[in-house]
C-alpha cells in the first residue's frame, strides 16, 4: 500500500500533463521543495524546447537533470546554499517580458530552501526562530505564517518579482486541506496572513525570537501581498498531486488484495501521540463491533501530526504515532500497521517511518525495551530500531505528508 501511495503521487505521474503551452518568449523554470527536482526532470523530459533554470531540494533529494540546474539545501532548518539558490530564483525571474513564462515547481520542503530573510534580518535569526518552531508542536500553517513574514521570497513575494511575466505554479501538496498558499509558504500566492498574526503564533508557542525578528514583525513594510494585488494577476497555480490521491491509490491496493477500507481522512493533525490512541480505538472498534469496517479490512489516513518535544530521543512524528497506537492495542491479535512518510524522511531520520504487529510489544519486552518510557523521551526511533522494524526508502523524490495504514485481520485470522 504505501509503494502504491508514493507512485501515485510521484511527479513523472503528475507533471507531464500538467504542463502549460510554451510561451512567445522565454521560459523559466524554478522551484523549491523536496520534489522540485524530480519535477524538474519531467518538465525536461516532455519540454523539448529552450528553457533553462533553477531549483532547490533537500540534501539527497536531487535528480539528474541537463538545462535546468538542481541545488540541494538544509531542511527543515535553513542553510545558507538555500539562501545562495533564493537569491539567485530571485534575480531570475527579474527583468522579464510579458510575453514570458515563469513556470514553479513547488513541493514540500520548499518553505526551509527558500531561505532568503527579509531585510532586517539574518539567517542566522531565521534559523533559530525555525528550530524554536519544530519544537513547539506548532501546526505547519503557524509555522508558515511567520516564515512568510520573515522572507524575502515567500507569501507571494516571489512572483512580484515576475511581475510582468506569466507566472504558472505547478504544486505538490503536503499540507493538511491542500491550501496552496501554504504549501512552502506561498512563494507566487497571496498571503491572506499578517505580521500581526505572526506576532501572536510567536507569543502563543512561547518563542524566544531574536529584537530583530520582532522589529521586523512589528514594521507595517514586512506586510506579504494581499488577495486582490493587481500585481499578482496573471498569476496562475494548480494542485496536480495532494494525500487523497495516495490514500486512494493505497485503498485500491488493499481492496485488489481483499480487504475493505475506510480513509479516515487525508487531512488528520493533532499530537501524533494522541492520534494514535484514538486510532487504536478505531482499529480496535473494527475488531469487536465491525464498526467502522468489517474485518478484514484497513483503515487508512494522511494529513500532518505534530510533536511537542519533550526528550532526548530520536523520533519522528510517523514513529511517535506508531509507538503511541502499538501500546493502545497492548498486543491485539490481527491488528498490524505502517506510519511512514510519503517523502522518505520522518522528521530529520533516515527511515520513512516504522511497521507495527501483534507480537510488536511482546519482542520488545524480550529485547529489554521499555515502550513507554521511550515513548516518553521521544525516542520511537529507537524503539522501533531496536526491533527491526523502520521503513527505509531512502528519499523518494515527492511528498503529500504522512502516510498511515492499520491492517485488521478477518476473526477467524485472528483466532489462529
């Protein structure tokens, strides 16, 4: 199910028939997340004629590319080789006709490698406010409302730039209801947010931020462009691949093989701890009652869970999900599932995510692991490597966020 997820959103699938006519005048690609590269490729793969480019992905997310050059960056923290490559995506797309396209790759990720500060403000300031931010449990639209505000490219800014050439944004969403403003942060979208807005995430999530930031945040001249801007007019963006069209390529799998399935939503946040005992609850709902599905069947969900860190584990939020679900089902028969994410890299890890069983708790007590203590430090990484049980993918070259699959097994399966 989950290779069938990742294929159906992966952007040799979606890209192609995605792409607009050529323009009269130039083309130029450019693009930010942890698809983009891969994106970048098709676009090179099925647009023959002149073009030429830059985009920026993650650091082993690159593909091979010949006209468009691909840059790799830090994510989730930004570096300063994401800043280098804004700064050049910037200076690009100045200086153009109306009778030239701009055409942008815009992936998850994008919003940490297109890393250029506002004035006013350092890398360095952007660095710390983003750390202090993952840590926080703050939802990703908070997270993105102030790094809007602290860009030099982002919530819309990107495509003033452009102005007056045709902007066409090809999208990739990993962000929970698919709002494309959000995802990396807008770059060529109105910014609906304010600065007093992020202000108010700052002061909610108890961030320390630097004078500066706040200075900035405070000066009415780092207000993003607003809906309505005539400026972003011939601005045009589309969605070609989101979490439903995974979770349905996933559903297809799994009712090809026999099970009835249940998407319980693409768009699920909440303290991925928390998630995964109410979807044991659900899991375990099939099992007794049939409710809501017969076994055997699936339950299948995507969206974005958040960790508020605590610890000094090593986790991810698709592990923390699957550590919290397989302590809930305290060893249910029949009942097994996968957390991973779609883009191959659970937080800041190596692994995709983890695989739960039955027996998962059991061979854990055997190896001498306490599972809630570690879960309690943050540290389902460990625990689950310490059984075997990561799912390693490597990066995968696309992203639509998390990815969750619990197989219950038919009564009678169970019984034996």
């Amino acid at each position: 199910m989950f290779r069938q997820a990742v294929a159906a959103v992966h952007p040799s699938m979606c890209v192609p028939q995605s792409l607009p006519p050529p323009p009269k005048g130039r083309m130029v690609v450019i693009g930010a997340g942890k698809a983009s590269a891969a994106m970048a490729a098709a676009v090179e793969a099925h647009r023959p004629g002149p073009l030429s480019g830059l985009v920026v992905t993650r650091y082993g997310h690159g593909a091979e590319c010949r006209r468009i050059e691909v840059v790799e960056a830090g994510h989730p923290v930004p570096d300063q080789a994401g800043l280098e490559a804004a700064q050049r995506m910037l200076a690009m797309v100045q200086g153009l006709s109306a009778d030239d396209l701009v055409l942008v790759l815009i992936s998850g990720g994008g919003s940490s490698l297109l890393a250029l500060a506002a004035p006013g403000i350092t890398l360095e300031d952007k660095q710390a406010v983003t750390r202090a931010l993952l840590k926080s449990g703050a939802p990703i639209s908070d997270i993105n409302c102030v790094r809007k505000h602290l860009s030099a490219v982002k919530g819309g800014r990107l495509a003033l730039a452009a102005y007056p050439a045709r902007v066409v944004t090809l999208i990739i969403s990993d962000v929970p209801g698919d709002d494309p403003a959000t995802v990396a942060s807008g770059p060529t979208l109105a910014d609906p947010t304010t600065r007093e807005e992020a202000l108010a995430i700052l002061k909610k999530y108890g961030i320390a931020a630097p004078e500066s930031v706040v200075k900035l945040l405070e000066d009415a001249r780092s207000e993003t462009p607003k809906p309505g801007d005539p400026r972003l007019a011939r601005a045009r963006t589309r969605i070609i691949a989101k979490a439903s069209d995974a979770l349905d390529a996933a559903a297809r799998a799994a009712e090809s093989a026999g099970y009835r399935t249940r998407i319980l939503g693409d768009a699920i946040e909440g303290e991925a701890s928390s998630v995964g005992i109410v979807h044991a609850a659900l899991a375990l709902a099939c099992r007794e009652d049939g409710v809501p599905a017969e076994p055997p069947c699936v339950l299948i969900s995507g969206g974005e869970t958040t960790v508020t860190v605590k610890g000094d584990g090593r986790g991810g939020r698709n592990a923390e999900f699957l550590l919290a679900l397989t302590i809930a089902l305290d060893g249910a028969e029949g009942i097994s599932g996968i957390a991973c994410d779609t883009d191959g890299i659970d937080g800041t890890e190596t692994n995709a995510g983890a695989i739960m069983a039955s027996d998962t708790l059991a061979r854990a007590g055997t190896a001498g692991l306490d599972p809630n203590a570690l879960l309690a430090r943050n540290d389902a990484y460990g625990f689950f490597d310490a059984l075997g049980d990561l799912v390693v993918t490597g990066p995968t070259r696309t992203n639509v966020n998390d990815f969750r699959a619990i197989v219950v097994g038919a009564k009678d399966r169970a019984a034996n």
